[in-house]
C-alpha cells in the first residue's frame, strides 16, 4: 500500500489547516516532552547517584534520626523524633568498639569563610566529626593532617579545608598553618581535602571539617543537634551483623520498649538507593501522568483535524471509491495520515524532551543520558495515538456513499 | 450473438427528499453487449446519469434486476463492488474528477495501486496510457496546469488503463468547447474501434451521432432505444 503517499498528504493538511494543527502538534509534543523529560531526568539522576553510591565506600551503614530521601507527607512520621544526642553517639560509638568502626558526625550549611581580604560563596558546608571520620566516610587528606582524638576531646579550634575554599581564600599560597575564620571563630588549618567534584550540581569541595565538640559547642542549633553515626563493619560479611547489634544497641540506649518501632534510621547503600528509586518513581509517575493527559486533549485536536480533513477531502474520497478503493485502502490512508501527524508532534517532544535533560545534565554537572525505552514508548504512543483517534474519522471516511461523496462541492 | 455485458430487467430507483419520494428512473430494461457504441440521450433530470451510476456500479438500483458478465450485481457487497468498478469498469465524468494535487501519471496510477499492480508495471503501464491519448509530453503535470481538452484525456487514459469491459462516460464533452469535444469523441471513436464497448451519455444530437445505437430516456423510462443508421466517422474541425 502506498504509505509515502499518505504521508504527504498528511503533510499537506498541515498546511491546510495551519493554526489547528500546529496547536494540535504543540500539545502532543508537551505531552512527550513530559515523559521524556522525566525519563532523562531520572536516568540522569541515577548515573549520577549510583557514581556517588560507589564512592561512598563499602560495608558502611548510617543510623541518623530522620531518613536522608524523603518527600511526599511523610515528614509527619518523624518530625517528633527525638534527637540522637552527643553523650547517646557516644556511648553507642563506646560499646561498638572491636565490632566494628564506628564515627560520628553532624553538619550545617550556607557558612561563609573568611580570610583576610578573601571571602568564599556562603554555600560552605560546615562538618563537625570525630577523629574515625575521614577513614569512615573516605575523606581523604590532601595535604598536612587530620585531627586525632585529643584534638577532638579538647575541642582543639583547628579545620581541614575542601579545595573550594584552598582556592578561594589562599590564591596559591599554602594553608597548613594559616587561620581562617567561621561564623567568628577562628580555626587554624591542618589539612586539606582531596578533590570529590559534585553531586546533583552541588560542588563537594565547599566543604570544611572541625571537631565534633566544637561544632555541638558552637554551631548547632536546635535544627542540627541530632548527631549522625556512620559505621563500618570490618568486612562485608559482617555488615549484616553489626547492623543488627546497631539496632539492638539504639534501642537499649534511647529506653524503646519490644513494641515500640525504631525511633532512628538504619540506612545502607541499598536502602538509600531503593529510598532513591522510589523518589524517581514518584518523579516518572508524575511525568507519565501529566503528560498522558496532554495527549488525551491532543488526541481530542487530532480526531479534530482528521474530522475535518475528511470533510475537505469528501469529493477527493469520492472519485478514489469510483475508480475502485475498497474501504481498507481508505481506512488506510487516513489512519497514516494521523499516525503521520502524531508522529510529528511525537519527535519534536522527543526532541525539546531530551534537550531539556542535556541541559538538566549540563546543570548538574553530570553526563545526561538519553532515555531510549522511554524514547521508544514515546514512538509507540503516537502510533497507538493515530490509531485511536484517527480510527472514528478514517471509518466515516470509508463509509462514506461513493456518489454523495462524488457530488460534494 | 455473445451473451450481453449488462442485463438490467425492470429497475427501478427512487430517491427520498424531504419526505417527497423522487422516482428517478421506473421500470428501465436493457441489455448492451461486448464493442457495442451507445449513446444515452434524454433532457435534463431525465435519469441518465442515475441509469450511468446504476450500469457502473456505483449505485444500486431499489428494485430490478441487474447482471453484469452474468453476475447478480445486486448481491454484492461495497468492496465488491469496487472491485467490479476498479477491474471491469473505466468512468469518464463530465468535470474531470482528477485528484487536483496528483500529477497526470499518478492520476492514471491510483486505478492500479487499487489493484495491486507492482510499481514498476504500474507507472509502464501508465506512461503507455497517457501517450495513448497523446500526453506523453505532460506527465509531471498537474491537473490546474492542464486545459479542459488535456484534462479529459487525463481522464479517459485513467479509464483506460485497468483495461475495462467498459467505458462509461457522463457528458464528458459537456465542460469543453466544441473542438476539444470532437478530439475526445475522436478518441471514444478509436476505442471503440479497437474493440472495446462505449456507453456515452449526452443531451447534445450533435455528440450522440457518433453512435451506433441510441436509447433514449424521458421521465426515468425508455422512451426509444435504435439503431444509429448513418453514424459519424469522420471528424472535421468545422
Ligand atoms: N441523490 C439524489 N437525491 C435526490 N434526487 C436525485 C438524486 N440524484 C438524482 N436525483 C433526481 O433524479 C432525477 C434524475 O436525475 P439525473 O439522473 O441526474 O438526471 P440527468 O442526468 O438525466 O440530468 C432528477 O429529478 C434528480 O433531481
Ligand atoms: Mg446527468
């Protein structure tokens, strides 16, 4: 059957019908748009934290008062969370010993630091640890030292700074040994942090490490009082033992009876990971959605302009039935026809689709990737699009009576 | 003598308008047998172009009897009809009925495509039938860049190439001057000569000459239906 032909045509009943197709098309390709778009959000989202997943580092868990992921309502859930304070980290990080490495660590954000002359971006996030941090959480030290426990138990004013702020504040000069100041206080610098590029478009190196003790002395508020404790299980076969010795030991330290549920987070690479897929879920969800009601109104517009085209064309239909179409070549053809249109609006959805996740990449600093299943449900859409709505007009087309049709002016 | 082409025994047609009940043709008889040449005359809203429509099956009567080749027309379905109309059947019609943005060639090829000609048969097989009416010169053109005279030639190599039992042609003069009319009755006289059978409906003494037998209709009924004694063969440009 002669497919091409019907492709012009359809091509040609653009152009007839300019403003309403055009409309018609836009909303198709918004509609594709939103489902690409999702599509290359999540897919570049994912690379990007699956990188980082691996980076973390093996056998470690956290145990943090509210979980890192979250959306939707169930911030309710934990909003009366009690803290988990310094002396309860403590005490947990005590009884761990010899089972497995235990660290602890809260932080703030938006600090701005200062030196001299030379100020950073107020986007410095602000670490207080303990002296396991760096091997816990694969900080590594580019140059001078990390702080040890004495420094920490003294609450020693001394700082490892990430690279933003080495470059920023010391402009080539070396920053072991020199003073920075933090929300007034002065630290004096002892290392510096090795390079960890970005995540989500956020730099990793705005970062700035001080002792756990005086950052809870000094820098914490009633928004970040609870202490975070990051574990590493001397092997991976012993992971799944400590997180279960972790569990028993929270509970004995804040009093929970049998019946009551944890009062923490447990989170391990898996369990943050699927927290992640199921906000990319959300996130894929919604795009589908959305964008599945754009097409149903675009499908209405196509129905529309097949409705009409079939009107326009009545003689045209006519003088095919008298030299001999039977009614499958004219179903046919206004089924290409539509399937032609969709397909056009389809690509350049598809199009604007994937341009907007390069350039969601390109923000974040991350390799954007082209969603192909998402690409090709989006082809297969606009097929299944055609068919339904171009299906009632090309029926009344090939039903029309060969004479009436021949006699329309 | 052959067994005829068409055999109609007593059909009738009748349209319904606006609760009043049009009785377009009433009790029409016929039949018409391979290589005749018959014209069809009658005046105006006489029936002729419902009877054309009926014998062309594109039409179906609402009483009588209807057998083409000796096939009861009256039990077919749509698409049996179409094929009837694509394979046995070629239409020339007073205003053309070219598809106004297909070239020639691709005008005569949609009979083709609907049979399932190959392509490259098909396109041979119209490029033969347009230099048959002597277009071989114009076929990329379109319909608007034709004159009347060359579009009804479009037309009739459009009729031509499936190869019909039958031409049938409704005033195909009746749009075009008086010397582009006789060139396409030149050609229906050449058809017609090379074996094939012409049906021509007309209200013109002057086209229906050509003739070799003329049935005329008044009132949707027969009114004389006679052998043309001294047909018109010859075709000076007066
Ligand atoms: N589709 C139709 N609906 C109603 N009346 C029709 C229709 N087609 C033809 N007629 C009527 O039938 C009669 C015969 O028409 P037609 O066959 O076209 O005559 P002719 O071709 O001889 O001029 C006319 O009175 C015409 O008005
Ligand atoms: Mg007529």
């Amino acid at each position: 059957m002669n497919i091409l032909e019907s492709i012009i045509q359809a091509l040609q009943s653009i152009k007839a019908n300019t403003l309403r197709t055009v409309l018609t098309l836009l909303s198709i390709s918004i509609g594709i748009f939103a489902i690409i778009g999702a599509g290359t959000a999540v897919s570049t989202l994912e690379g990007s934290f699956n990188t980082q997943l691996v980076a973390m580092g093996q056998n470690t868990f956290m145990i943090k008062r509210t979980p890192s992921v979250n959306f939707g309502n169930s911030w309710r859930k934990y909003r009366n969370r009690k803290d988990i304070t310094y002396q309860q980290a403590k005490e947990f990080k005590y009884q761990m010993e010899g089972i497995s490495l235990v660290s602890l660590h809260n932080e703030t954000d938006g600090y701005t630091a200062k030196r001299n002359n030379f100020f950073t971006d107020p986007v410095v996030t602000l670490i207080g640890a303990d002296e396991n941090f760096f091997v816990v959480k694969n900080f590594v030290i580019e140059t001078g030292r990390a702080f040890g426990m004495s420094e920490v138990t003294s609450s020693a004013p001394v700082v490892i700074i990430g690279n933003d702020l080495v470059v920023q504040l010391f402009n080539g000069e070396n920053p072991i040994g020199q003073f920075i100041t933090l929300k007034n206080q002065q630290f004096q610098v002892i290392g510096t942090l090795k390079s960890q590029g970005s995540m989500f478009g956020r730099s990793l190196d705005a970062q700035a490490v001080i002792p756990l003790t005086v950052f809870s002395r000094y820098h914490s508020d009633e928004w970040t009082s609870s202490v975070e404790i990051t574990t590493k299980a001397y092997s991976k076969e012993q992971l799944a033992e400590a997180v279960d010795e972790s569990i028993g030991m929270m509970r004995s330290l804040r009093n929970l009876k049998p019946w009551e549920d944890n009062t923490f987070e447990v989170e391990t690479n898996e369990s943050v990971s699927s927290q992640f897929a199921s906000f990319s879920n959300y996130l894929q969800v919604f795009g589908l959605g959305s964008g599945l009601i754009s097409l149903l109104a675009a499908g209405v517009g196509i129905m529309n302009i097949m409705l009409v085209s079939v009107k326009e064309r009545t003689k045209e239909i006519g003088i095919r039935k008298a030299i001999g179409a039977k009614r499958k070549w004219i179903l046919f053809q206004f089924i290409i026809e539509a399937i032609t249109l969709c397909q056009l609006g389809g690509l350049i959805g598809i199009f604007f689709g994937v341009l907007a996740g390069q350039g969601l990449g390109a923000l974040i600093n991350t390799e954007a990737a082209i969603p192909v299943n998402w690409v090709i449900f989006s082809i297969v859409i606009c097929t299944l699009m055609g068919l339904a709505f171009g299906s009632y007009p090309a029926w009344k087309a090939a039903s029309l009576d060969p004479i009436e049709a021949l006699r329309y002016e | 003598m052959s067994n005829p082409l068409i055999h109609i025994e007593h059909i009738a047609r009748t349209y319904e308008m606006g609760g009043e009940t049009v009785h377009a043709l009433r009790d029409v008889s016929l039949d018409i047998f391979p290589n005749e040449y018959v014209a069809l005359m009658g005046p105006s809203g006489s029936g002729k172009s419902t009877l054309m429509n009926i014998l062309g099956c594109l039409d179906t009567p609402s009483s009588g009897v209807y057998t083409f080749k000796g096939l009861d027309v009256n039990e077919m379905t749509d698409d049996d009809l179409a094929e009837i109309r694509n394979k046995e059947i070629g239409f020339v019609f007073q205003t053309f009925n070219l598809l106004p943005r297909a070239t020639a060639l691709k005008n005569i090829e949609l009979p083709l495509i609907y049979s399932g000609i190959s392509s490259e048969d098909r396109k041979e097989r119209a490029i033969k039938a347009l230099e048959d009416v002597g277009l071989g010169d114009r076929m990329l053109h379109r319909p608007n860049e034709l004159s009347g005279g060359q579009r009804q030639r479009v037309a009739v190599a459009r009729a031509l190439v499936t190869k019909p039992s039958i031409i049938l042609a409704d005033e195909p003069t009746g749009n075009l001057d008086t010397k582009t009319g006789i060139e396409i009755m030149k050609l229906f006289q050449e058809l017609w000569s090379k074996g094939n059978t012409v049906i021509l409906v007309t209200h013109e003494e002057d086209i229906a000459r050509h003739a070799r037998r003329i049935i005329r209709i008044r009132d949707g009924k027969v009114e004389s239906d006679t052998i043309n004694p001294n047909p018109v063969t010859s075709f000076e440009i007066p």
